[in-house]
C-alpha cells in the first residue's frame, strides 16, 4: 500500500505525514513549481515582494495542534 497526496499545503502534507509514521509509504505533488503550500507565498512584482495569503497555522482542535507541534526528530 501507499499514499499519493495532490497538493503541498498543510493538508496535503498532514495526509502524507500520517501514514509515513506507519511505514507507509506516501508521494507528495504539487502544480506549481516555484510555491508549494496552497494560498500562502510571496510574490515579487518590480523588486517589491508581497506576502499573499495567511501565515499561521490555527486550529481549535486539540489533537490537531498535538500532530502539528510533535518533534519532527523523533
């Protein structure tokens, strides 16, 4: 068995995750080849760079910020 994900935004990522740490094997892709992560990127127009779309991760549920915070080295 394995996992294919579309899209490198945090779901996407999130769905890939999961199943790694059961030694699943899992495949990330994304469309866009310069920004990966869904709506939040920053673009340059005349050497002016923009921040476009939101920038911090919120959830109300508590074992969605348990998953987000875990060690990535353990």
């Amino acid at each position: 068995m394995s996992v294919l994900c579309i899209g490198a935004g945090p779901a996407g990522l999130t769905a890939a995750y999961v199943p790694s740490h059961r030694d699943i094997p899992a495949t990330v892709l994304e469309q866009d080849p310069i920004h990966a992560g869904g709506i939040p990127c920053t673009a340059t127009y005349r050497d002016f760079a923009f921040d476009i779309g939101g920038r911090r991760f919120f959830s109300k549920s508590g074992k969605i910020e348990a998953l987000r915070r875990e060690d990535p080295q353990r």
